[in-house]
C-alpha cells in the first residue's frame, strides 16, 4: 500500500488528514444552521433577509448541494485512499478544497453577487469528480467509475439550477434541485448497497454478509440514474401515468434490497436500525412519488421531503455515527445519546411528512426542531474526533 511517510502524516493537523474530518464537521454544522435558518423564514421571523434569487432559491440550493454534498465529498475523498490503497488528498489541498465549500456557503448566506456566487459554487463537483477519478485511474479500478459519473451529474444539476437562478427561471431551478436529489438517493442506493449488508454482518456477527446481488444492484443504478435524467428534462414536474411502471418497479427493487439484507437482530443496534429505516424511506417516497402521478396525492412535495429527510438526512446521519467512529480508531459503540439522535430525526421525516398537510407551522416547526436536535446531537459528541488524532495512534 503506497501511504506517505507516517512521520509527515503524522505532521498534517489531525483536521486536515483526511476528507472525512473536516467536510463531516463542516456538514453536520450546516446542517444545524440551514434548517434553523429556513425554520425562522418559513415562520416569518427574518423578513428582511433576502438572498440572491431569494430564500427559497437558496434552501433548493443549500440542502442537496451544500450541505449533502459535504457529507459525499467527505466519504468518498476518505474512501477512496482505501479503494485504492494510495494515499487521500489532506494538508493544504485538502484545506483549499473545504475552504471552497465554506467559501460557498458564507458568499450566499452574506448576500454576494450572482457572479461571485457563480464563481464559489460551480467548480466544486467538477473538481471533487477529477480527484475521485485521478485515484481511480491510477490503479484502474473500474467498479467505482459509476460514483464518478453521479458526481458529474450532480455538478450538471446544480449547474442547471443555478443557471436558472441567474434567469429568474424557477422551473430550471426546481428541475435542477430535485435531479440532484435523485442522484444522492442513487448514490445512497450505491453506497448502501454495499456498506449495509457488510455493517450488518459486524454488527451482528454474523458469519457472511447477505450475498451480494450485483445484477439487481446494476439494474437499481441504472433505473435510478433514468429516474434522475427525467427530472433534469423537466419530464416530471406534471403529473403522468408513463411514469409509473418505472416508480412502481423501483419500489419493489428497493423493497427487495431491504428484505434481502433484513436481520432481526437490527433492532439491538441503534447503528444498524437507523441505516435500514434511511433506506426504507427510499421506496416509501417513490411510492408516494407514484401515488402523486396517479392523482391519489395532491402534493408532491410530500414525496420530496420523505427522500430527503428521510433517506438522504437519515443516511448521513447513521453514517457519519458509524464511519467517524472507524476513522477515528474507536470502537463501533457511540453515545447512548445517537440513538436518540437518530430517533429524532425519525421524528421530524414524520412530523414534516404527517403534520404539514394538516397544521403546517407547528408541523414544520416540530419537523426543524427535531432535525436541529439530532444533528446538533452528533455535533456535540463528535466534534472532537475531528481535530483530535485517532486514538489508536495511527495516521488518518
């Protein structure tokens, strides 16, 4: 394995060793910030803060594309030195590229103008593809080249919104932000393929991991990514009955998945149950998402809100519990606090889901107040593990 020389490693600030460190910290703060931001805006108490393109232009923006896209940068900057067994992008590179993100977050927060805000935003997917592909490339590893095109996909979505942030165009932007948000659920859906069935097995020790299913893996991806493709092209946004069997068959491909990997013994472990209900609210929101197309729902946001609080929030969340304490050199055993955490945010997928439609400011209050608590959990019991070395005394 090519690592660098364990005494320069060992040089680098503990935050700047490796991707996950300062994108999971940055990520789970923002996420404590956005939500808290966008509750007040929603209940009408910052009237006078109005962002390029206006508030609700920066929530489509800032959840999928700042705060998610943190978390994928983190895992897979911090994945791929395993992959590959060459060393992951740390010190000073790493510092410029999270400096970018904040960069980003901080310009639109602040009020920039659209064309510095256009300059902060657009070359961070790009750049967070080339890098994945330069290490992938180097050893040719061609079964993780699907991550690198979804993270250019990602980078032509938010480029399609903010392109239609800089016309006034909502219908581009809402285009944009949902494909990008159907691309992290294939990405979820990638991801958790692999690491569910294999933090199961640990969990439970059990002796194998459920047997990989690479057809059906390849065939989720592929629906997944025509899934994505359509709501680019704006094939979606009304309601239509083609669409359907695609929606219909991807609900019982993810139901498969999670049958498939089902242990009852998840229960006993908050790491393990809070991954598998993420992953249930995938096929969830597709069949909301099915039922809104065939006019048994009249709001699809509904749908929208179940993928992203549920299966994209809830993801991170369970892996950023699970993956920081791996890094870190600890054992896989989290604050009791966690599973309160991932119960929170539980919670407010139900109160967001449930409650709006029928009492929207006490649902979306409730919905942010547990969301704020359960990320705010993390960053309190975590935070350390970030500028702090690893326990073990390794390097990473």
């Amino acid at each position: 394995m090519q690592l660098r020389d364990r005494q320069q490693e060992l040089a680098i600030a503990p935050l700047w060793r490796l991707g996950f460190r300062p994108f999971f910290l940055g990520g789970a703060l923002f996420a404590v910030l956005a939500i808290g931001l966008w509750a007040l805006v929603l209940l009408g108490y910052l009237p006078g803060w109005q962002p390029v393109g206006g508030s609700l232009a920066w929530h489509r923006h800032e959840l999928p594309f700042g705060f998610a896209v943190a978390i994928i940068a983190g895992f897979l900057l911090t994945a791929v030195q395993n992959w590959t067994g060459r060393p992951g992008l740390s010190g000073w590179p790493l510092a410029a590229l999270f400096g970018l993100w904040l960069l980003a977050r901080l310009a639109w927060l602040f009020g920039a103008s659209l064309p510095l805000l256009l300059a902060l935003q657009l070359p961070f997917l790009p750049l967070l593809a080339l890098l994945l592909g330069r290490q992938l490339w180097a050893v040719r590893q061609w079964r993780n080249y699907p991550l690198v095109v979804v993270v250019l996909l990602m980078a032509g979505c938010e480029w399609l919104l903010l392109y239609g942030l800089a016309l006034g165009d909502d219908a581009l932007q809402r285009r944009g932000a949902l494909a990008g948000l159907w691309l992290i659920a294939a990405l979820v859906s990638i991801i958790g393929g692999r690491v569910i069935p294999f933090f199961t097995q640990r969990g439970l020790n059990q002796a194998e991991p459920a047997a990989p299913r690479p057809r059906l893996d390849l065939l989720v991806l592929v629906l997944s990514l025509s899934l994505a493709l359509l709501f680019a092209g704006g094939l979606t946004m009304q309601p239509s009955l083609w669409l359907l069997p695609l929606l219909l068959t991807l609900v019982a491909l993810h139901g498969l998945r999670l049958w498939h990997w089902y242990d009852a013994g998840i229960w006993r472990v908050p790491l393990l149950w809070s991954l598998h209900l993420a992953y249930a609210w995938l096929p969830l929101a597709l069949l909301a998402m099915a039922a809104w197309h065939a006019g048994w729902l009249s709001v699809a946001s509904l749908a929208y809100h179940a993928l992203a609080l549920g299966t994209v929030s809830g993801a991170i969340l369970a892996m950023l519990a699970r993956v920081s304490l791996g890094h870190t050199g600890r054992p896989l055993e989290p604050s009791a606090a966690m599973g309160w955490a991932f119960a929170s945010l539980q919670l407010a997928v139900l109160a967001r889901v449930l409650l709006v439609p029928f009492a929207p400011a006490a649902g979306l209050g409730l919905s942010s107040l547990l969301w704020i608590a359960a990320f705010a959990l993390f960053v309190r019991y975590y935070a350390q593990m970030f500028w702090t070395a690893r326990v073990d005394g390794q390097p990473g």
